[in-house]
C-alpha cells in the first residue's frame, strides 16, 4: 500500500535540511514534529524526520488584506496554491531498494533529494529497517509517534558509552531509566549497580496515580539484589533486602569530603583542612579520631597545631559531627560493602542500593561517590590485569545515577570519579547512566561523552541547549524536542540508535507490560518449574 | 464537410490570424455566449476558441443607424415596420483561439489523443464555418485547464474572460464545484503573487 503523499521537495541543503510544499489535500494541523516521512529521491530514497511546520503564501498581500475566508470556495481554492502549508525535512538516512543496499543497510545521508521530489509518510516497513526488526526476546523502548513500529534500543550498543535519561520533573525519567535497566537486564548487556535515591528501582516503584508499580527485582528475582542504607524503611516497605549497608568512618577520605563542599556549606579553607587532618591521624582514622574530640580546647589546640584558623576547624567539625544522623555510617562497619557489592556483580547479580529515608543529597553524594571509587578502582585494576594476563575481563558495569548534574557539575567534574568514568569512556568496562532534570548543570565535557541521549521533555532554554551540543541538525532537533508531550515521550539520538527518534515511551505498570518484558507470576513459574521436571524425570 | 454529428453552424470565419478569429453570425443579434467554446476548421485541424467579444454593427463601416422607435409601443416592432434593417446590420463576434484538434481527419473519435490546447500551426481560413461546441464537447475540452494561460495574456477583459469561460465549461461538467475549484487552483498558480485579480475571478466563479 502506498502511504499517504505529503507533497514535493521544493528547496533544502545537506545541512539544514530539505523544505518540502505540502499537497493542497493535507492539512498542517495533520502534521506533528517528530514524525517519519519518506522522501523518494531519483535514485534512492531519503528518511528524514518532520522538524517544523510553517504556513505560507504565495504573496505577501494575502497576510495583509486576507481574502473572504467566509466563502469556503474560496478558501478550498487558495489553500494549497496562494496560501500552502510547508514542512522542514530532516533526512538523516537513505534506503537503498537493491539488493546490495538492502544487504548494507540504511546509510548516513551525504546528498539531498533532487527538486520536487515526493515525500509520503514513512511506512512501518521503512520504520523498521531503519530501527530494526525487534525480535521475540529483544528489548525496545517505545514506538515513532503514530506508528505501531518498535524502536529498539540495543542495549549492548548503549552500555559502550555513557548514556544520559534527562527531562523536566515528572516527564518519565525515571520510568524511562527503569526500563532501560531492564532492557540491559534482559539481553544481559552489562551488570548494573543502581544509586536509587528515591528507592524505585529495587523493589517498587509509584506511578503518578499513586498506584504500585514492580521493580527490578520483583521482574527479575533471580538477577537483583537490593541493598539497602535504611533497614527500617525497606521492612516498611516489605522489601526483600539482600543486604544492610553499614559505612564505617574509615571508608571517608577527604575527597569524599571535597565532593559534600557544597550541601554541607564547607569552605575552601575546611575541605583542605580534611587532607591535613588525614595526614595527622592517618587516611583510615581521620573522621573517627576528629569527631571523637569533644571540647573546645582540644579543638582550638588542634587547630593550632595544624596551622589552621580555630574557626575553620571547629566549622568544620560541627558541620561533618552532622553526619552522625546517617545511621549508616558507623564507627567500624560489620561487613564489608564494597566487596559484597562486587561479589554480586561478578556473579552477574545487579544491585539496586536503596536510600530509604535517606533521601538527601549529603547521603547520596557521599555514599556513591565513595562506593563508585572504590568499585572503579578495583574494576580498572583488575581490567588492567586482564590486558596483562590473559585473564577474563570483569562484566560490563552500569552505575546509574540520579541527579547526575551534583557530580558532574562544571567544578566537580574534573575531580569526581563520576567525570573520570565518563571521560574514559568504557575503557575500564565501567559506563554511566545519569538522570537529570537540569542537564545545563552538567559539565559540558561530560556531556559531549554521553554517547547516547534519551530526553523527555525540557523547557529551559539552556538545558535544551546543554543536551544538544555538538549534535548534527541541533536547531530542528530543538524545535522537536521543545514539542514533546509532557509525559512518556521522548527524543532519543546517539549512539544506540541510527538517527534522531521521538518515541512514545512503552507503557509499564500493566500486568501485560510486565508480562511483555519477561515477568512470569509466582504460579506460572512453579507450573514451569514442573513441566521442566517433568521433562527431565519423564 | 457534414458531419452528422455536427452542431448547427452559427457564423463564418471573415479575419483569422493563429491567436484568433472572427466570425460574422448568420443570425443577427445571436452571437454565442461571451466565455463559450466555438470551433472552426483549417484543413484536417480543428480549431477551438473561446469568445472574447461579440459586437451588432452597421454594414458599413462609418454609417451608424438611427433611433426609429418613437412610434412604436415594442422594440420588435421597429423591425417588422423596416425589414430591410435586418440586411444593414450585422453581428460579427471574436474568438480567442486556444486549442486545436489535429488530424482527426472525417473520423468522429471519442478519443483526445489529438487534442492540443495550444495555438494550431495556421491561422483558420476566411469563410470557414463557425459552430458552437456542445456540453459534450466543452466538458471534454476543458478536461485539461492548459488552455487559462492563453486567456491569462488576453489584455484588458481577460479576467472577465476566464471567469466567463470557466462559468460556461462547468455547466458541462457532472461535478461543476469540483470543476471549478479544480480551475480556480489552476488560476492561482498562473496568477502567482497577483492575488487582487484572483479574488476577483474567484468572485465571479463561485459556485
Ligand atoms: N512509560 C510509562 N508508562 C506508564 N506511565 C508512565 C510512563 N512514563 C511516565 N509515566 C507516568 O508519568 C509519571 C512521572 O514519571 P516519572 O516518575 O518517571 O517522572 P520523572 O521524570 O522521573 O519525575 P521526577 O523528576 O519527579 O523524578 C509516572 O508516575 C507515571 O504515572
Ligand atoms: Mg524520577
């Protein structure tokens, strides 16, 4: 079946763009940014994105004296030849029909259209050899508007790179992120390790409308653990903990105090002074031998034998004494964290660490900056030996964080373990994935690293700014993403998919939804269970 | 010549150049409608125009006749008192040619293969007769609008002339409104940016 026809290619360049003069038949308000045409070139066709949409005429004195829009007569004459609607085309593909070009795929655009060439919507066909055949067991992430096509998402692909969920607040982010972690889940692309500041990854999750929704590990019992800095609040809530996080004071050195400048109010003058104070009492005995002094003598003395103001010091010391609220930080800590998190990770287990209640900034700055280092640390060694020694490569980690632009903002990037992780790239097999709702907040050098993007709606100039640095076709990619639905749309380009895609967000909550990614109810796993008894005893 | 089909002749070609011809009427006072579809011949070539201006003349040029009604209770009147008027008077009409029709040879064909809706290669010839082209035949004319850019360069009435002549096509069409927005689009691409004469046509054309 032929799609419906658009109209002709009537001007463009490589760069900006094609413009294309709507048929006298269609309707601009048919027409929606984002959506898919097909533009049927002379020798091959072009698959290109509608960027914007302009009412136009002929002659400029129609705009000034309008002609008698009573008579519809009239006006069924004018539209389409005087008045015309136009559409702004961004190809960013070309499909071959051969046999050759079939073979090699969809290709990067390196010419235009010639004039007047027709532009129809895109069939699901052309959607899907663009995207991808989704199969059986294969993740996607969502449909083009208007279309029923799956988008996939390979994750294999997006776990090479960083990746970034952005979105003003209550646009999908984190459903959107959930599903991805899924997705890597699923075809088992990477382990992740999640930050759940909200706790809505481990176990469940809210929708809008207050109802429940399942988490990772109710999906994926047997491929989650959750890991948990509140107990109190996980029994609460019924989780099925994996794990009690304790932290011991000795686990902080000073960066991790560098990295708290900002939410615990410290000077420049005290975050040096840590570095002092750990050289005093020794890197593991620093926090735990300076909370321990009580009076102010003892202080001012200190201070002075440290060459350090007494103010600072004891600003300090009241300012890091405010940590002792995080019941997770102990003294000496039972267990240690760093290697059960890594334990689960190597046995290919994703973990989902829980806030609980812990739901501010100091917590979730300090413990996944202190728990990335040291993972990333062992990681990068070990990846190193295996270059070395011809040993197995640790598995592919994803640290997802929410609230990325409070690690990787302009003055911290250069020196949290977050921005080293993503300058790197993936050449310690570590990639982030971040979430962030003001994406103008993050480091721009990091930013550039995000290989692939995925982005509800923005509405911040500079945020829409921030994300689409350096990306080809920026302009018309602003005029699409400023016209996202406020809710479970998203602009998705980079490096996981082959060109710039608005998706309509794949619906999660349902029973159904959860049945489509793989989740099997408690019964139907015993009746699988048996029938493979079964099998295997006759 | 007499084809059975043939519409009654109404006049005969006295001037012909390639862009258009006149034709004296041989009934006084009833030219064909300003804007019909009127044909001639030259050879095997059917010629089609569009009428572009009719006019009742004295016979000689120069002489104009005289008011003779004073007496008379009707117009008709003056002529049945005077029959000779009917010989010093004359109604002659122009035609603007817009298409021909080459090579159709004696053959009546329902096919239009050969119908070109642009000037012919020779003017018609002096006393060629003049017919007025049916509905069939002006609904199968105006199939194609080719023939608006020829009445588009035709001076000072031609606004009036296309609005005359879609009115007169769209009688002869099943879906007249459809015809004629059809034409008025067509028109509005010749005309381009020159909207005033648009609206006016289109004002003149709605259905
Ligand atoms: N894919 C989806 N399927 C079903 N509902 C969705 C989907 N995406 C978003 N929603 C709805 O939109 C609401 C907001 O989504 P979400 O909590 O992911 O937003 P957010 O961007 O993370 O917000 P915040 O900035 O407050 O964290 C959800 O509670 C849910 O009701
Ligand atoms: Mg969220």
């Amino acid at each position: 079946m032929e799609e419906r026809r658009l109209g002709i290619v009537v001007s463009g360049s490589l760069t900006r763009g094609v413009e294309v003069r709507l048929d006298s038949a269609i309707s601009v308000e048919d027409i929606a940014v984002g959506r898919y045409v097909t533009i049927e070139g002379e020798k091959r066709r072009f698959f290109g994105m509608i960027t914007d949409v302009t009412l136009d005429a002929s002659d400029p004195g129609l705009m000034t004296t309008p002609p008698d829009v009573s008579d519809p007569f009239i006006v069924e004459v004018l539209c389409g030849t005087s008045i015309f609607g136009r559409l702004h085309v961004l190809p960013s593909l070309t499909l071959g029909s051969d046999a050759m070009s079939l073979l090699e795929g969809p290709q990067p655009v390196k010419t235009v259209p010639t004039h007047f060439s027709v532009v129809r919507e895109s069939s699901e066909e052309d959607v899907a050899r663009v995207f991808g055949q989704v199969e059986e067991k294969q993740f996607y992430i969502g449909t083009p508007l208007d279309m029923e096509t799956k988008v996939r998402l390979n994750p294999e692909e997006l776990v090479k790179r960083s990746s970034g969920v952005f979105g003003k607040s209550g646009t999908g982010k984190t459903f959107l992120a959930r599903l991805i972690l899924i997705g890597i889940i699923q075809e088992g692309a990477a382990v992740n390790l999640v930050f759940d500041m909200h706790s809505e990854y481990g176990w469940e999750g809210t929708s809008e409308d207050n109802r429940k929704v399942k988490a990772l590990k109710q999906l994926f019992p047997s491929k989650v653990a959750v890991f948990a800095l509140d107990e109190e609040s996980a029994r609460r809530r019924k989780v099925s903990t994996d794990f009690i996080v304790e932290i011991g004071y000795g686990e902080i050195e000073p960066e991790d105090i560098t990295m708290l400048r900002e939410t615990l109010g410290l000077t420049e003058a005290a975050v040096q002074a840590t570095y002092r104070l750990a050289r005093r009492f020794g890197e593991r005995k620093w926090l735990e031998s300076f909370l321990a002094i009580e009076g102010r003598e003892e202080l001012g003395e200190l201070a002075q034998s440290l060459g350090e103001h007494e103010a600072t010091i004891a600003a300090l010391h009241r300012r890091l004494d405010s940590l002792k609220r995080l019941r997770f930080l102990v003294p000496q800590a039972r267990d240690n964290t760093i290697q059960r998190i890594l334990e689960y990770l190597d046995r290919g287990m994703n973990v989902v660490l829980e806030f609980g209640r812990y739901t501010d900034y100091t917590a979730y700055i300090l413990v996944a900056n202190l728990l990335t280092r040291r993972i990333h640390a062992q990681y990068r060694e070990r990846m190193e030996q295996a270059m070395g020694e011809d040993i197995t490569k640790p598995r592919p980690l994803v640290i997802t964080i929410e609230e990325a632009h409070r690690f990787l903002s302009q003055e911290l990037a250069g020196q949290t373990i977050f921005g080293t992780i993503a300058r790197e790239m993936r050449k310690y097999n570590v990639t982030l994935l971040v979430i962030d709702q003001r994406p103008s907040g993050i480091d721009e050098e990091v930013m550039s690293q995000i290989g692939t993007k995925i982005t509800c709606l923005l509405d911040n100039e500079r945020d829409i700014d921030s994300v689409l640095t350096g990306v080809s076709g920026k302009s018309e990619l602003k005029a699409v993403l400023a016209k996202l639905d406020s809710k479970q749309q998203a602009l998705i380009f980079g490096h996981a998919v082959p060109m710039p895609v608005v998706v309509r967000t794949r619906e999660y909550g349902s029973p159904q939804s959860y049945k489509e990614l793989g989740f099997r109810e408690a019964l139907e796993l015993k009746k699988q269970a048996e029938d493979e008894a079964k099998d295997l005893w006759g | 010549m007499g084809r059975i089909d043939s519409p009654p002749k109404i006049g005969e070609v006295i001037e012909a150049s390639t862009s258009e011809f006149t034709a004296q009427c041989y009934e006084l006072h009833q030219p064909p409608p300003f804007g019909s579809l009127v044909k001639t011949r030259e050879g095997d070539v059917e010629i089609y125009g569009v009428v572009l201006r009719a006019a009742t003349t004295s016979i000689e040029p120069g002489r104009r006749p005289i008011a003779r009604g004073r007496d008379e209770e009707e117009e008709e009147g003056i002529y049945r008192a005077s029959p000779q008027l009917e010989k010093l008077l004359r109604t002659d009409f122009t035609a603007l040619v817009v298409g021909h029709n080459a090579g159709r040879g004696g053959v009546e064909t329902e096919n239009d293969e050969k119908l070109h809706h642009y000037l012919p290669p020779r003017p018609a010839r002096i006393h060629s007769f003049v017919y007025l082209c049916d509905l069939k035949e002006s609904a199968r004319f105006s199939q194609s609008l080719d023939f608006l850019s020829i009445l588009v360069g035709a001076g000072g009435q031609a606004d009036e002339l296309i609005a005359a002549s879609l009115r007169y096509a769209a009688a002869a069409h099943q879906e007249p409104r459809d015809f004629l927005t059809r034409a008025g689009r067509e028109v509005a691409v010749l005309l381009g940016g020159e909207t005033n004469r648009l609206t006016t046509i289109l004002r003149r054309i709605k259905w």
